[in-house]
C-alpha cells in the first residue's frame, strides 16, 4: 500500500492594480498549509498566521526585490518559451528520426536471408 506525501502550497504574490507584487487578501488556505517564497522554511498553518508573517520586515524586502526583477522575470519567461518551442521541434524531429527507423528495421527484418556460404539445408 502506497502512500502519497502532501506538501504545503507555495504562496505566490499578486501583480496589484499599481503594476507591484502585493500580498493577496483572498487567499484560500488549504488545509496541508503554505510556505512563503521569501526563503522562510516555515510552514503556516492559518490564515493568521500567514497574515502576520506578512507585516515581517524579510516579507516586505522579498516584496520589493520581486518588483525590482520584474524586468528580468518577463525577459526569463520569454527565453524559457523560446527554449521551449525549440524542444519541441527538436522533439518532433527526433520522433520522425525514429518512426523512419523503425520502418527500415522492419523492411529489413522482411527481407530474406541467403547461405552466402552454402553451408545450411
């Protein structure tokens, strides 16, 4: 019988109205608990908690330091879907690399040996 681990959910902040990321007020809290990305390792277990982890001074720099990167955060997004696309065609390619193999181990596989020996019945 296997078991399956829960982990915690990782809070996200939201982009505000204001274009910079904010602390979200309709946050569902599921019940294994949410760790913040602001590198604490903490597991909150409440809403309250969670709440005031967010008034600490780590939170609000962590904050900050997302609305500074944000520039670099748009400009890794659209180098990691580039990187992507090309996968995807290198993928595609290898598959047809390998069905067009397999059709000429197949051919082969039909075609009918000859003793170039002499030496079976």
């Amino acid at each position: 019988m296997s078991e399956t681990a829960l982990t915690p959910d990782v809070y996200s902040p939201i982009m505000g109205e204001n274009g910079k990321y904010c602390d979200s007020k309709s946050l569902i809290f599921p019940n294994i608990g949410i760790k913040c990305g602001c590198s604490s390792n903490k597991v909150f277990l409440s809403k309250i908690t969670l709440n005031a982890h967010f008034k600490r001074n780590i939170h609000k720099r962590w904050l900050k330091e997302l609305d500074n990167e944000s520039k670099n955060h748009f400009t890794e997004l659209l180098k990691s879907k580039e990187i992507m696309t090309q996968q995807r065609k290198q993928i595609a390619e290898l598959q047809i690399a390998v069905s067009n193999l397999t059709l000429q181990l197949q051919r082969l596989q039909e075609v009918p040996t000859k003793d170039l020996l002499g030496e079976l019945d």
